[in-house]
C-alpha cells in the first residue's frame, strides 16, 4: 500500500509565481527518487498564500530517512526553502477505499 505525504506550504503570496515554477524545476529529482510515485502541487484556493504538496511514496521509509539523505534532497531545499514563510507542516496517510 502507497502512502501519500501531504506538506502544507506557506509563501508570501507575491511570491507564487518564483515558487510554482521552483517546484516544476525539482520535479525530476522526486521522479528519480527511489520509491517515488508521483508528485503534485496544489494551491489552497481560500488561501493563496498556502499550498499543498502532495507525493505519493511506497512506504514512509523512502521519503524519511532515505529521500532526506540524498543530495537530490538537498537540491529541492536549495530550490524551494527560501520561499518558505514558516516551516511546512507534514502528515502521511493511506487510501482506505476509493468510491468514485
């Protein structure tokens, strides 16, 4: 079963431009991670200053400790980290059923 890291990301709402297209420039380091299956961004449409990362992981384990540890990890902060207006905040969950 995949598990799906949600981060909630705020930025300074000026800022999105500059951050969606830091997010678009890492991509390709999540899609070369090992145990990554996808990565989408969202933005928080009653809140433009926050954000929703959504990747989808095989186990909790390829994203923390074993993405954490990788030089691509770092390059993403790199990339991404200065627009952070506060640290984001991060939970993982699981598909229990699909309805529709």
């Amino acid at each position: 079963m995949m598990v799906i890291e949600n981060a909630i990301i705020t930025i300074d709402p000026a800022m999105a431009d500059t951050f969606e297209k830091a997010v678009a420039q890492g991509a390709p380091i999540f899609r070369a991670a090992t145990g990554c299956h996808g990565m989408a961004l969202q933005r928080i449409v009653d809140d433009p200053a926050r954000y929703r990362l959504i990747v989808t992981w095989e186990t909790i384990a390829h994203h923390v400790p074993m993405f954490w540890e990788t030089p691509g990890f770092k390059e993403w902060q790199g990339l991404v980290a200065k627009y952070f207006a506060d640290v984001p905040s991060l939970e993982y969950n699981e598909v229990v059923q699909t309805y529709f």
